[in-house]
C-alpha cells in the first residue's frame, strides 16, 4: 500500500514545494493536479479493499488530454534525474470511452516503472507513442531502461510478484485488471535494453 499511495503523494509535494502563494498562475496550474492526485490516493485505497472487485465508470475522454496531464505531473519528479519524457500529441483530439481516473491510474504505473527502469542511466528516455486503427488505440510506452528479462515476464501476470524490494506487487497487477475491465489488453515487450508496455484499448462504436 506505502509503494501504490506514494507516487501521487509524491506528486503533491513536487507541486507545492515549487508553489508560490502569491503567484496567481500557480494557483490556477497546480491546485487542480494537487486535488486529482489526492483523488487518485482514495481511489487507490479503495482498489486495496476490493482488489478482485474494479468497477470501472466510462465516459466519453480525450486520450491524449489525459497523456498530457500524467506527463506534465511527472516533470516535478524528473527534472533532477535527467530523464527526457517525449511525448507530442499535436493537439488533437482522439476520443475513446473510458473511465478517466480508472485510465490514469494505469498510465502513471507504467510511466513510472520506466522511470525506476532508468535509474542511474546517464541518458533516460521515456517515449510515449498513440497510434489508431480502425478497431483499437494502441498507446506504447518505450523506455531505454534495464529491462525485463524473460523469466520475470513469465510471471508479471501475478499479483504480489515483484523484483523491487519496497514493492507489493500489485501495481502491474490492478493495471492489468482495470484495462482488462475495458475489453483491453496490456502486453509487455523487451529487448536489446528497450522495453514496451503496450497498452491496447477497444474502440467503441462511433469513436
């Protein structure tokens, strides 16, 4: 529960320790990722109560307006670790109906895997790709990490598996149930030092 519930907590305090009260535009900016981060906490905690019991609420979203808002929360955590998160999405608008906070919550587990994967590398990159088919939203995070070597991607499927030692290793594990609660799939790709995490989304008649 500590390993889920810090990442937004550590986002809050990325925020607010670069918070100036008397800067309008800092109100304006931070208040509302500090709220959802704080939102995403309780629902976290939720999860932790009723693991085999995810409910997912969808509704029509942008995804790319939500890959925005998880890689701006993540510059706080990045900037003294020279890790480069690439990710351009043109502003357009690609609609999917999804549970937004349900989605978020994937995205931030994988982005933030890949930032524990850099650890120590002199040059990390986190690159986020969106492709669209007529069927499927394939959202690819691609990292220049460790890697994952192929006896741990044999067992990435099961809950409290995990190779790091403060972890508890469900944050693959919900991610998991919460794309499957939408017709999904999340698969796992790596070599020659560079891992995928694929996120594949079903489309919904009319989007």
């Amino acid at each position: 529960i500590t390993h889920e519930i810090k990442n937004p907590i550590a986002v809050c305090k990325g925020y607010l320790d670069m918070f100036d009260t008397d800067n309008l535009e800092h109100s304006r900016k931070y208040v509302p990722i500090i709220k959802s981060e704080i939102e995403r906490v309780l629902i976290l905690l939720k999860d932790f109560l009723e693991i085999k019991k995810i409910k997912i609420e969808p509704d029509v979203m942008d995804i790319n307006l939500l890959l925005d808002e998880v890689v701006e929360s993540f510059k706080p955590l990045i900037i003294d670790r020279k890790i480069e998160i690439l990710y351009n999405n043109n502003d357009d608008e690609l609609y999917i109906v999804a549970d937004y906070n349900r989605l978020k919550q994937v995205f931030v587990n994988m982005i933030k895997n890949s930032i524990e994967a850099l650890e120590g590398m002199p040059k990390g990159k986190i690159k986020i790709e969106v492709n669209e088919s007529n069927k499927d939203i394939v959202i690819k995070i691609i990292d220049n990490g460790c890697g994952i070597d192929k006896e741990t991607l044999k067992h990435m499927n099961e809950p409290f598996f995990t190779t790091k030692v403060y972890g508890t290793g469900l944050g693959v594990f919900l991610s998991r149930e919460i794309v499957k609660a939408h017709e999904g799939e999340l698969r796992y790709i790596s070599e020659n030092n560079k891992t995928i995490t694929m996120i594949i989304l079903p489309k919904k008649k009319g989007y």
